[in-house]
C-alpha cells in the first residue's frame, strides 16, 4: 500500500512546484596559485540526487565543486572552488527553497593563507601547512530563522551511525544520510553506493545499489519526510 | 634548409627505435582516507608529448598521476597515485630507456603520516598539517650512472627563466621546458601554452600553440638535441 502511495505521489510530481538545492562534489582550497588541498568526492551522488528530484518535478539549483560531470538538463548549476565559495552561493540560493540537501564533499579546513606566487621548495625537509577552520555550510543553513527541510551527509570510515546521529542533532539538521566510506566497494569514486538515512526517531538502511537507483529512493524519503515534518497551516 | 631536414627526420620516424618514458599529470598525497593535496595539472601536456613521440616513432611509456584522459594508442601506460609511487614506477622503467619526459607536477611535499581514518573536525580553529618533501623524480633519475636524455619542466610563476636554469643545472638535466603558469591564458588546464627550452647555452622561445602543436616541436628539439648529445661511439 505504502508503494502504491509513493508510486502515486511520482505520478503526480512527488516534488512539483518545490524548489530544491543540491551542493554536490568536492571544494579546492588553494594553498597556492598551482596547490590545494581536495578530497576524493566524484560529485555522482549529488548530480544524481539533483537529476532524480528534477525527474519528480522539482526546481533544481545544483551548487557544484570542480567534477567532471555534465550538468543535468533542466537545473541551474553553479560552479564553485572553494568552501567560502559554495557558503556563499548557498546563502544566495537557499532562502527561497524548499530543501536543501547538503551532499557535497566540503573541507573542513583551509590553508590560513593563500601564498601569491608558488611556494618554493627549499631545503627544508618538512613543512608546515597553517589551516583554518572552513564555515560549516550545512550548519549554517540548517541555523537560518527560516531555514529550508535541511539534508545532510556523513561520508565516514568508523561508528558510522554513531557519528552520523551526532551531526543530525549537532546541526541541527532534519535528515543525514550516511555511508561508510572505508568501504571500498561503494562512496566517493564508485557508481554505486549503499547509505543509512537517519532522522531523529528513526534510522532506514538502503542496501547497495547504483546512485541513480538510490537517489530516486532517497528524493522519495525526502518527499515524504518534509511533507510529515511541515507545519499545520504552513 | 633546417625544416627541411626535420621534415626528413619526421619521415623516417625521428624517434624510430627509442625508448621514451614520460611522466604527466598531478600527483596526490594522502592525507586520510579521503583527503589529499595535489594541484591543477591536468596531464594535456605530457598526454601530447606521449602522442607526439609514439607519432614520430618511438616505444612509449606514460607514467600518469590521476587524470581524466584516455591511455594513447600504441603506449603503456602506468597509472599512479602519489609521488612515491611514481618514483617506484619511473626508477622501474628508465632502466631500458633512451629518453625520460619529467612532465609531471609532483608534489613536493607530502602529509608526514597518512591518518589511518577520516580526521574528525574537531572545535579547533586551526590545525598544523605537517609535511615532508617528496623524493625528486626528475633529479634521482639524472643521477643515475646511465642516465637517459632527461628533460625536465618549471611551472614558474614569477622569475620563470631564471628559475629554470637553476633547476636545469642542479638537477642535471639535458633540457629543461619552463612556462609561466601566473598567465592565464595557458598552463595547467589550457589546451594551448607557451614554453622556453633551455639547454645548458641556449633559450628557445616556443609561442602560444596548442598542446598538441607544441609537443611535436618539442619532441623534434628532443630528438635533435638527444642525437647532438650522444657521446662518441655510443
């Protein structure tokens, strides 16, 4: 029965007339004008979470770190570097949304300073690189008066859920879904990906399937929890 | 009268019967499971140059740092990840080689220890990474007793000759191909550059071309230099 509602709710654009915005793969901070610091999201959970909500009606912003992958049809994609970057474009974004699903890689430190010209190795045998804390982007937007159903992720490699229950309530968030990515046979490169998706009173594992399978199923999740978590009269 | 001659040579095959190995694009250094440092190489120039000599005859082998380029016909190509691994990798086929290609931007320095698990941010605002330098491809493989013909590159941002010769020299290499990459218009993820080619008494200037156009002018002063540089009955 609960299949024949959601079968019911795509058929009529599970996410018609909502706006959603997706951050998806890794930011680049720069250490210099050649070096940075990255990590190794491909930006394919992300890209398939916006195609898999555009396919269900939804308004797509898709706020993207530097990937290889194409823009989906039908989304307004911003490109972005770095972490203040992609804040930035958030905040432009977010406040006439609906959802925001935070799935992009983001660093959480940055170098302190960014060196003008190319550093130059010198004898030294070690270095030290100075970093800073980068804004939390998912936090902040999950802290606005009237923030939007807010989405999170938990890429981990230990306590997987343990980790991924403290984010949700640290920051506030409405949903995390997390994955182990110690895992070598789903996460950040690979086509495939097997997630826990959290929320404060439950948690729902989705076994391994490819991406575009599993975003179609986690946009529906997202449906029906932000259509339970909506206000009366709102 | 000299094109014609190096049209000649390019008809016979200039490179026919020799061994060429080159390396190309970033490398990336682990700093966890998830994070790393590399930079903005994007492997087009080394991935040209391996055209460009398999083109004019010669058995190729392409060292590649991680990149998003297919594997040239007729070469062999060694897929790496970090500086280390491309140093085994280099050290294991210059052995049998005429010619090695350093065009890789290896990075310089490394994380001092690789976290065994993602790092957890936790409520410091700063954090030390502490690095070691790298090996040096360029300069261990022109150490060796039998060293090939060895050709290095500087991705310079300011002082770009000057900073080339002093490479050239104390890394005891043949030829050295020095561009500036504070120009926008060309470097790490342009289709075009522009290069200087320094020997030991000489500057060429080699003006903004494509990748492609650019390697087989640069392979032809390979050959051409490599056959000025043989040693008397060699």
């Amino acid at each position: 029965q609960i299949a024949e509602q959601a079968a019911e709710m795509f058929d009529r654009g599970l996410l018609a007339g909502q706006h959603v915005v997706i951050t998806a793969g890794p930011t680049r901070e720069a250490i210099d004008p050649v070096r940075y610091i990255s990590n190794h999201s491909s930006g394919k959970m992300g890209y398939s979470l916006a195609e898999a909500a555009i396919d269900a009606g939804a308004q797509v912003t898709l706020i993207s770190g530097p990937v290889n992958l194409p823009a989906p049809a039908r989304c307004q994609r911003v490109m972005v570097e770095s972490a203040e970057q992609m804040l930035e474009a958030s905040l432009n974004h977010v406040s006439q949304c609906d959802i925001f699903i935070a799935s992009a890689a983001v660093a959480d430190y940055r170098p302190a300073a960014i060196a003008e010209h190319k550093m130059k190795k010198g004898k030294e045998e070690i270095m030290e690189l100075h970093l800073v804390k980068n804004p939390d982007i998912v936090a902040t937007v999950a802290a606005l008066e009237n923030k939007p159903f807010t989405v999170g992720f938990a890429a981990e490699t230990k306590d997987v859920i343990g980790y991924a229950q403290g984010k949700l309530v640290r920051k506030n968030l409405d949903l995390i879904i997390a994955n182990d990515v110690s895992r070598s046979d789903i996460g950040f490169n690979s086509d495939d990906n097997a997630v826990s998706v959290i929320s404060i009173d439950s948690i729902k594992e989705l076994p391994l399937c490819s991406k575009r399978q599993l975003a179609a199923k986690l946009v529906e999740i997202i449906a029906q929890a932000q259509t339970g978590s909506a206000k009366p009269g709102s």
